[in-house]
C-alpha cells in the first residue's frame, strides 16, 4: 500500500502532466496545457474530510470536496474562469491524495494557491505556485486592444503578384509571407502607414510557382498571431491556350463522326 502514492506520481509524469509537491512547491506549464497541483495527506483516508482549493489573496475559490460533495461545476462559490476545467481523483482519495488537474490552462491562471484541510487541527494548508507561460497563437476571439484582425490577401495579376494588409494593430505587428511548407518568402519592403497609435501595413510578394501561401501577422509583445491563406494556379505559358485548343479539336472531330453516322443512315433508308 506505501508504494500506491509514488507508484501514482509516476503515472503522472508519464502522462505528460505538470505537478508540483507539498508546501512551497512551484508548476510551470504552457498556456491551453494540462496542470497538476500536488496536495496529499499521506497514507491518510480524506474521503470523509473536506478539502478546499483557493487562489491567490482575493481567495477565489478553485474547487471543493467535502464528505463526497463536490463543488467544480458553478455552485456555490467555485470562481467563473475555473468553471468546467478543474477536476480530482476520487480513486486517489483513500491514500490521501487531495491533488487537482486544471486543463486547458490561461494565463490568467497563474497565481498562488492553497490546498486547504479547514478541519483538521491544526489545520493543513498546502501552498502552491502556477506559472502558465504564453504561446504565440490566434487571440481574435480574445478581443485584446490593438490586436490585428486576420490579414486580407489578394492575387493581383495572373503573374503570381500577391498582396497582404494588415489593419489597425498595436503593437506593430512584423508581417511575412510563408509557403506550405512554412518556409519565409522574398518579399518587397513593407510599407506601413501609422494612423494615431495603430499601425495599417501592406507587403507584397510574388510566387512563381503553384500552391497554396499564407499571409502571417505576429505581435510579439501580446503574444497573438493570425494568418490568411490563399491557393495560386499558375499554370505554364500557353498551357490554356493548348487546353482550349485540344477542346475545338475534339469537338471538331465529334462533329464529323456524328455527320458521317448520320449520312450512312440516310442512305441505307432511301436505297
């Protein structure tokens, strides 16, 4: 039975999740990852106990267990942002494990929090620090100021000329053209009209050969990017003329079979 805790900390390593252990500890992850707060009462059955997870001074509160209750889904005090992300293992609660698993992390996440054991004396308080690092990803939806709106693209000539905009973004977003295989494009310089503190920029490249490219925006300093894709057919020189033509030939030639039938059937009638 002693080995279950460890044998339970190392199904959570190989799972890929972060934890942390008793008082003081401290989790890093990355942001729309998985966390794992550590909080055990070793070798100790807390399934009749309550539990209570808070963060930070303004004490939100992050989950609850008492006696078999669970308080993770709204009611009655669980704070809005941990709504429908924060769960325990109830398999676990036997050996003492009080740990909870937070996913899809936010930055917002990050803060101090206490595993607290209110009726145990004296009372078990257990502290941990989450850090949730950012990543470069699309926060439209997130409608931060002065995030840039998806770039518009558009092809103008047949001869591969492609043209990106970006408006209204602060901070100066950098701009780049990327193809499939998400390697940078030659491009001319940006040019990049700063209208009151929101920057309209344009940049230009030219594709000579078939396939699909995107525009990419990214403002480093709010961590958010977002991209617009556009297909380019370029087709060889005199390839649709070439085309067309093996059609008027084809249907030239259709025509005189179909005269032809229609000539041997008017005189095998009229013999």
């Amino acid at each position: 039975m002693e080995l279950l805790p460890l044998l339970f900390c190392c199904f959570l390593t190989l799972s890929g999740l972060t934890f942390g252990a008793e008082s003081g500890s401290r989790v890093i992850v990355t942001e729309d990852g998985n966390a794992l707060l550590s909080c055990s009462l070793n070798n100790m059955n807390i399934k009749p106990m309550l539990f209570d997870w808070r963060k930070d001074k303004d004490r939100l509160q992050v989950f609850m267990y008492d006696d078999g209750t669970l308080h993770n889904k709204g009611p009655p005090n669980q704070a809005e942002q941990f709504k429908g992300r924060v769960s325990h293992f109830p398999e676990e609660l036997q050996h003492g494990n009080a740990s909870i698993r937070i996913e899809n992390t936010k930055v917002a996440d990050s803060g101090n929090y206490t595993c607290e054991f209110p009726r145990i004396q004296p009372e078990k308080i257990f502290h941990i620090e989450l850090i949730v690092e950012p990543i470069l990803k699309d926060r439209t939806d997130e409608k931060i100021p002065g995030a840039a709106p998806k770039p518009i693209v558009r092809q103008l000539n047949q001869n591969g000329l492609l043209q990106c905009d970006v408006d209204g973004a602060f901070p100066k977003p950098t701009v780049e053209w990327m193809d499939s295989a998400n390697q940078t494009l030659l491009s001319e310089e940006p040019v990049a009209a700063p209208k009151g503190d929101r920057f309209y920029i344009t940049l230009k490249t030219t594709v000579s050969k078939s396939g699909l490219y995107r525009c990419v925006s990214t403002q480093k300093g709010i961590w958010h990017r977002s991209s617009t894709e556009t297909f380019v057919n370029k087709e060889p020189e005199g390839a649709s003329q070439g085309y067309s033509g093996w059609w008027v030939a084809a249907a030239v030639i259709f025509g005189l079979l179909f005269l032809c039938v229609v000539i041997v059937l008017f005189v095998r009638r009229y013999r």
